[in-house]
C-alpha cells in the first residue's frame, strides 16, 4: 500500500490494542450485527435444509439431472434478470425495511411448499414457480444486506463483519445439511421445509429489535433506469472490481454447478443416498466455514488480490480431484478444500469490492455481484444438467473445474496492473488496507 501524507498520526495512548481473537470477533461489538447474527443462523440453517430436501425432492420425483439443473435455473435466473432493479431501489430505499420484507416474503413461500409437500399436493411445476418466486425475493435481498452491513458495523469493521457473515452462513451450512439429510432419509422432505418457514422467525425478530439510523442519502432525480445504467457504467469502468467479477461470474458459471449435481453424486455414483448427500454438503460446509474464518482474523485487504488467485485456483484443482474420486470418504474430504478454496474466494472479493466502492452506489454495485455470483449459476445449473446427461456428472465436474484454474491463472497475470488502480479507489473511500486511512497513513510512515 502507498505512504500517507508525510505526518506521523498516532494511535490514542487510552485505545487498547485488539488480540488477534478479539480482531476475529470485533464486528460483533455492534448490538445490530449481534441481532442480525443471531437471527440469520438460525434462519440460514431452515434455508440449508429447504435447499438439500428441495433438491432430493426433484431427484425423488423425476430421477433427472436436467431437471435438477432446470430447477435450479428457476430459482436463481430472476436473481440475474431482477437484481439491477433491486440494486436501484436499495440505494433509495431503506435498506433495514427492504430485508424485513424480502424476509416475510421468503416466510411465506417455504410455509406454502410446506403445506403441498406434507398434503402430498407437490408437483414439479409448482417447485418451479416457487423456486422463481424466491428467486425475485433472492433478487431484492441479496444486494440489500450486503449493502446493510456497513450501516451495522461501520467502515473499520466491514471487512471483519464480512468475514463473520461468511462464516454464519457457513456454520448452517454445516448444520443444515447434515439435519437435512437425516430428516428426509426418516420423515420427508416437508418437515425440512417447515424447519425453514419456522426458522424465519428469529432473523424478523432480530430485525425488528435493531435500533437503526436512518443514514442521509442524496435524493436521485434521475429515471431508475439511468440509476441502473450508472451502476453497470461504475462497474465497467473500474478495472479491479470488473476483474473480480468477472472471475466471480465464470466461477459461478462453469464451477458452482457441482453443487446441483450432488444428488447425483451421492446416489449413482458414491451410492450412499439422501444421508450420503447430508455428510457430502457439510463437509462442504466445514472447508467453507474454515476458509470464512481465516478471513476473519485477517485486518486489512492487502493481499486479497492474490488470494482470490490462489484460492480460485485451489477450487478448481480440489474439484477435480473430486470429480474422478469413487471412495464416499475421499470424495468428502476433497470436498474440505473445495469448499474452503470457494468460500475464500468469495468472501475475498465482496471485502474487495466493499471498500472500493462509494457508498450512493453500493447497492447497485452489490446487485452486479449478485448477477456474478447467483445470477450466473442458474446458467451454469441449465448447462451442467444438460451436459451431465450427455457426459455424466463427473466428466461435467471437470470441465468446469478446468476451466475455473485457467480463469485464475488469467486473473493472476492481469493482477499487478489492476492493483495499483484497486489502491487508489479504497484510498478514496477513506480506507488503506480495510483499516482507517490515518492509521494506516502513520504506519506507513512510522515504518
């Protein structure tokens, strides 16, 4: 990172220094992230569960890895069509009433596939429609917390509550699954579903506590379609975050469709069924929640670039590897590194793009990485199901994960040119290395 002005600024004699495990956790100081944490672990768990049932349903119902990938495109192609709109009116709106809502919403939706699942109503179109549905909610939601976090935490603890939220969703991503695998193997699927419109409860609860400031936005006279343009024109022009995103979105592409042929792997080819699909996501899981948390104890964005290559890299050789492994615990623990190598990447660029992006845009700037990051996989769902029926899952696992390492390795050789254009724009949000700007100003030149 570049020196500060030549004046030496030094940290306040009375301001304790953080340990490296009170830096892991500092996002946590915040009463609305605590609350927002709570809540979101308990209802991120029911959507883990809706998310493994729903897919076992489909493959229950149908026996189809085309269908499966259909159905994944239905739920994710409105977060690709829809999320620009969204973007915009996160921007205007209040963003803490948005995510109440998209919330209520996705209640509803998980207590309906409740109520046709346990009446043995379900059919596989209305799996489809409610998967869109939730993908139109998805669409609001997403760039709405993503943009929320700085209004709950603060410039100086984005990075750390980014990290935190990585690895809550990872922790239900663990716990999810595992509950999910062995509910439907004794039960059925609609009870998983019922655990998810139940487990919304804790996060509107939590939501509604929060004692929230109604941040000054400046009032947009433009038309929503010129704020959407201004969006796409900020994320065009700026090298560094068109870079990320761009690996984001072939990733999501080519890469993330492992996970909607799972079921697949679980039962035909790994032959341990809907509990062997549970142990296969959480260990999944347990690489994504490690690689969240070594983010955390991170204080700074110096480096990130090259950890996006590397991790990106790491991603694609470990899915690989677990595209030809035939051994359950093999498979399995390949899957550790997979989901530490992608979980990294990920939570890499949103801190990235985070402190790079000026405030008045980063609820559209969120949509565009939503677009990459979901928007993307309903495509990449669609291809990886039909080629799975031509090829088979592990030929598709391959290509995509191919194609993921030669992603990074064109990343990594672009990444000296865009980095010096990176350190201008998070200089010009007030930020050197995720840390307040005079800190790191004084550290550079007491150094």
């Amino acid at each position: 990172m570049p020196a500060g002005p030549s004046t030496t600024v030094h940290r306040h004699p009375h301001t304790p220094a953080l340990s490296s495990g009170q830096r892991a956790w500092r996002a946590l100081r915040h009463r609305n992230f605590q609350l927002f944490f709570g809540g979101q672990l308990i209802s991120l768990t029911g959507t883990w569960m809706q998310s493994i049932a729903l897919s076992w349903l489909v493959y229950r119902l149908t026996g189809s890895a085309l269908l499966l990938g259909t159905v994944g495109f239905a739920s994710q192609i409105p977060v690709f069509l829809v999320a620009p709109l969204g973007g915009t009116i996160v921007d205007r709106a209040n963003r803490h009433r948005i995510i109440v809502g998209t919330q209520t919403a996705a209640m509803i939706l998980a207590s309906v596939l409740t109520v046709l699942t346990l009446t043995h109503r379900i059919q596989v179109w209305q799996i489809f429609v409610l998967s869109a549905l939730l993908g139109i909610v998805n669409a609001f939601d997403i760039p709405a917390r993503q943009a929320f976090l700085v209004e709950m935490v603060g410039r100086e603890d984005l990075m750390n509550a980014i990290a935190l939220n990585s690895s809550m969703f990872n922790g239900a991503r663990i716990i999810g699954p595992a509950i999910a695998g062995i509910l439907v193997s004794r039960i059925g699927e609609g009870w998983c579903f019922f655990a998810n419109a139940v487990s919304y409860i804790a996060v509107i609860i939590g939501l509604l506590l929060m004692r929230v400031k109604k941040p000054h936005r400046p009032a947009s006279s433009a038309s929503p379609l010129a704020d959407i343009l201004e969006g796409f024109r900020f994320v065009s022009r700026s090298g560094p975050i068109r870079a990320i995103l761009l690996l984001l979105g072939l990733v999501s592409l080519v890469g993330m469709p492992y996970t909607v042929l799972m079921p697949v792997f679980a039962d035909r080819i790994l032959h341990r069924g809907a509990h062997g699909l549970g142990i296969l996501m959480t260990f999944t899981g347990i690489g994504a929640l490690l690689g969240a948390a070594t983010l955390a104890f991170r204080s700074g964005v110096k480096g990130l670039g090259r950890w996006i290559a590397l991790s990106c890299a790491g991603f694609g050789v470990s899915l690989f590897a677990f595209s030809f492994s035939r051994s359950f615990w093999l498979s399995a623990a390949l899957l550790l590194p997979v989901g530490y190598s992608m979980m990294l990447e990920m939570a890499c660029s949103n801190t990235l793009i985070q402190t790079m992006v000026p405030d008045h845009l980063r609820g559209r700037v969120m949509a565009v990485y939503s677009m990459m990051f979901m928007g993307m996989a309903p495509f990449g769902a669609l291809f990886g199901g039909a080629l799975a029926d031509k090829l088979g899952a592990p030929i598709t696992v391959a290509v995509g994960a191919t194609a993921s390492v030669i992603g990074a390795i064109v990343f990594g050789t672009h990444l000296p040119r865009i980095r010096v254009e990176a350190r201008q724009m998070i200089i010009a949000q007030g930020l050197v290395g995720g840390e307040p700007a005079e800190e790191m100003n004084a550290r550079a030149v007491n150094d």
